[in-house]
C-alpha cells in the first residue's frame, strides 16, 4: 500500500490489563505538486509553433493512404501496413524497430444486400457487419419487425420475433465527445444475439453514424456463444428512413437480406514499435500510439491512419527539442483494434510486468485528425500540474482543460488496467462519424490545419510528459493490480 493510500483510521483495539489501546495510522502528507519547469515549457511553447509549420503529418498521411489504403487485419492491406509503419519508422530515426507478432482474425467480407420485397420493393445501400456470418445463397426471405434498440427487443415476446428479420431504427446523435456513437453502438454489437436469442433468422440496422448520405457503415458484432448465430447487416440512413416509411404504411413487410461474408483461420500481424531514446530517464517510456488497422470499404484515413500519423509526428518533434526529452518517446502502431484490440491485449504481454512499470504516461488518438478540443488525464495528483502546464501552453490553439478522470483511448485499456497513467487530448468528433467505418473515411475529409493543430497538442503532450519530474506513480483502478 502506498502511502498515498494511508488514512487516519483505528487499526486495532487491544485489551491489555482491562483497559484498552486503540493503535491508529497517521495519515500521509499530500505529495508536493510536480510543476514543469520553465525551461522545459518555453522549448514547448517552440514546440507547437514548430509543429502548426509542419505538414510532415498530412504528407505522411497522404502517403500511407496512397501506398497501402485499407488495411483490415488479416488482409494483405493489414501487412503492408506494417511494412510502411516499420519503414517510415526507420527512416525517422526510431530506435529498436520491432514488430512483434499479434495473432489476428481473417474475416472476408464479400458481397451484402438487402431489400424490400413488399409492400413497395426497394434495394438499399448496405454492408455486412463484421464478423457476421454469411448467408444461403438465395438470401433469406422473411417479414421485418422494427425496435429500437436491444431493451426494446428484449422486451418483446418470442413469437413476435421468431423467423423474422429484425431491424434496429436507433439513431446516431451526434456529439462532440463521441458519446452519441456509444449510446447507439450497441445495436450493432449485442444485437445479433439479442435477436437471435428470440429466434430471428437475421438482423438489418441502421448505421451507427450522423451521415445524412446514402452510404452504410460497419464496425464489429459479439456474436453471444449461447444463441445461434445470424447474418447482420447495416443500411445508410436514407435508406434506413425510406425503410421505417415503408412500415408505417401498416401494410406487411417482407424483405430478403444476402451476406457472403466468411471466416478463415486466423493470422499473424503485428504491433509496430519504435523508440526515441530519452537522456537521464530513459529506462522510462512515454507511449503514444494508434491503431494500424481500419475498416475495408475505405482507405482507414481517419480511423485509424490520421492517429497514427499523429503519433509520429508529435513524437519525432518532441525528440527534435532543446533540451532533450529526459525519458525515452515510444511509437506504437497497434494491431486490430477493430476486431477485438488483440494489439493492445499483446503488447503488455510481450513486455512483461516489469517493463510495464517502466510506462511512466501513454496516450492515444483513435478518433479522427481532429482537431484537439480538450486535455483530461488520469494521473497521480501530483501530476495534475503537468496537465495543467500542458493546457497553458496550448490553450490558445481552442483547447479547453477537462478533468482527471479520463482514461484515454481504447488500446491502452490493458495498460490502463495495470496502472499506468494516461494522458487524453480529445479529438473533436462533431463530424467524425459521419465519415467513421464507411467508404467515405478518404483523405479528402481531413482538414491539413486541423491535424497541424492536433499534432501540435500531441507533440506538447509527449514532451513535457518525458520532460516531467519524478517518479510517477501508478494510479490505482479497479482490477489493478496491488
């Protein structure tokens, strides 16, 4: 127990002679504040000018989205991937470039189609989920049945869904935070199951996303081992309003839905990792990082390859300032996120606990180029003066201070669990799900200004973070370890 952790309370009551000692724990001084110091600012307040010149990044982001595009785990576009990131790596001066192995998925996803057979027959842009199962080679034909979401479907009886096809009509709100994407998100990961636990041949949604376009989204379901396993497939939103039109004409609906999608076994990937070796505190790591792989439909621009890029350039300008980052900068492309974060689950792994205690902050960017609209954490107390000498110097770039209580992004869940602090720059996502697992995630939707501004947040981030006093401690979650 850290003392920290220490608080004034009776610890035990012991009987001695008749009469009694209550034996207490003093409580521990706070820890002083850790300031940055002025020197370590000033080269940051260089820093982010430096980086609002740059356009490393939007070259570099052109230049992944150009050479290798989409880049679904277990695809051929996934390996290339982890070539360009190990080369572009290499050829910037990264130390100890590695590519450790991640076993990943290989999901194909062929080709998907639903319609409307009657009352009014209509085809509709669509895509299958990923993962789901194909189906018949005809298709299945079957009546619709339209909820909300899954407690709308789970309060249904089972014979108003058995044989049927049912369709998930919740929408996307659209939100800076992203938390619109997470309320609705659900339909499309637990619905399958959901639905097939009440016996529906299959289920048709519509898209987790805010556009307005006729285009379909993807993303992944959970298919639940203890129901059978049905097709799923998403509809743009246009179509997903022409279909709910259709059923409030109150006559009956049948539709016919066709997947083709397939498993195969699974392969191997990797994390791609690279180090900018820091000078006194070296045996300590900054991490910041992304994930390599995206979606098929698009060319994985916004979600992930924009965070990736980000990372690099922030880190390779961090490392480019006088004085020196004190602890060693680390890169990391991280392996399928978008089918089970099997990078993330791995990479603590192949460190061991020791070399995860080395972590002293990591951050991520997984949601779009931005630009940067607000800096939380979640670090020691001691620390918040990082954070907030961090926000000082970026304040004027629209960058609001939010709070310590946030854990940053997806892929640094495992190391979040084993106590390492995070660092959390929001990336504003007003926009981003418009464009987020469809056939319009494109460099043409990114904004150069915008991803100068988020990598210029980033790059503040990384270096006054490597620059920090020490040592930092573990912040404590539950499930970490004690």
């Amino acid at each position: 127990m850290s003392a920290r952790r220490l608080i004034a309370r009776a610890v035990a009551c012991l009987l001695l002679g008749g009469s009694a000692v209550v034996i207490t724990a003093q409580a521990a001084e706070p820890p002083a504040a850790i300031q940055p110091s002025k020197a370590a600012l000033k080269a940051a307040e260089q820093l982010r000018d430096r980086a609002l010149a740059s356009n490393d990044a939007y070259d570099w982001l052109t230049a992944i989205s150009t050479e290798v595009g989409p880049r679904q785990a277990g695809s051929p576009g996934d390996a290339a991937g982890v070539a360009w990131l190990r080369d572009k790596l290499t050829a910037q001066g990264f130390k100890n470039v590695r590519t450790p192995e991640v076993i990943v998925p290989h999901w194909v996803r062929g080709e998907a189609s639903f319609e409307v057979l009657a009352p009014y027959p209509q085809k509709m842009v669509t895509l299958a989920i990923g993962g789901s199962i194909g189906t018949p080679e005809e298709g299945l034909s079957a009546p619709i049945v339209m909820v909300q979401d899954v407690p709308a479907l789970q309060a249904l009886k089972r014979e108003q869904v058995e044989g049927k096809i049912v369709y998930f009509a919740g929408r996307t709100e659209r939100t800076r935070d992203g938390s619109g994407y997470g309320k609705a998100v659900r339909s499309r990961q637990e619905g399958p199951s959901a639905a097939a636990a009440l016996g529906a041949v299959g289920i048709v949604i519509r898209s987790i996303g805010t556009s307005i376009n006729r285009i379909a989204h993807t993303g992944t379901l959970t298919y639940n081992i203890g129901a059978p396993r049905i097709p799923a497939v998403a509809i743009s939103n246009p179509d997903a309003n022409l279909l709910e039109r259709v059923i409030a004409s109150g006559k009956p609906v049948s539709v016919r839905l066709r997947v083709t999608a397939r498993d195969l076994p699974q392969v191997r990937s990797a994390n791609v990792i690279g180090d900018l070796p820091g000078t006194d505190l070296a045996n300590e790591i900054v991490l910041v990082g992304g994930h390599l792989d995206s979606w098929d439909p698009g060319f994985g621009v916004q979600d992930d390859g924009a965070g990736v890029i980000i990372a690099l350039a922030a880190a390779k300008l961090a490392a480019s300032m006088e004085p020196k980052p004190r602890r060693t900068i680390r890169v990391i492309g991280f392996a399928n996120e978008e089918f089970g974060l099997s990078g993330a689950f791995k990479y603590p792994a192949d460190e061991g606990k020791a070399s995860v205690d080395r972590h002293a902050f990591a951050m991520e960017a997984d949601l779009g180029a931005g630009p940067v609209w607000k800096l939380s954490a979640r670090v020691p107390d001691a620390h918040w003066p990082l954070v907030q000498g961090i926000h000082r110097v970026v304040k004027n770039l629209g960058v609001e201070l939010g709070d310590n209580k946030t854990g940053g992004g997806s892929d640094l869940g495992p190391l979040r669990r084993q106590g390492v602090p995070t660092l959390a720059p929001a990336l504003d996502a007003t926009n981003y799900f418009d464009i987020h697992h469809t056939p319009n995630d494109t460099l043409e939707q990114v904004d150069p200004a915008k991803l100068r501004q988020s990598v210029a947040v980033f790059a503040v981030s990384v270096y006054l973070a490597a620059m920090a006093d020490g040592p930092v401690e573990r912040i404590e979650t539950e499930g970490s370890p004690r």
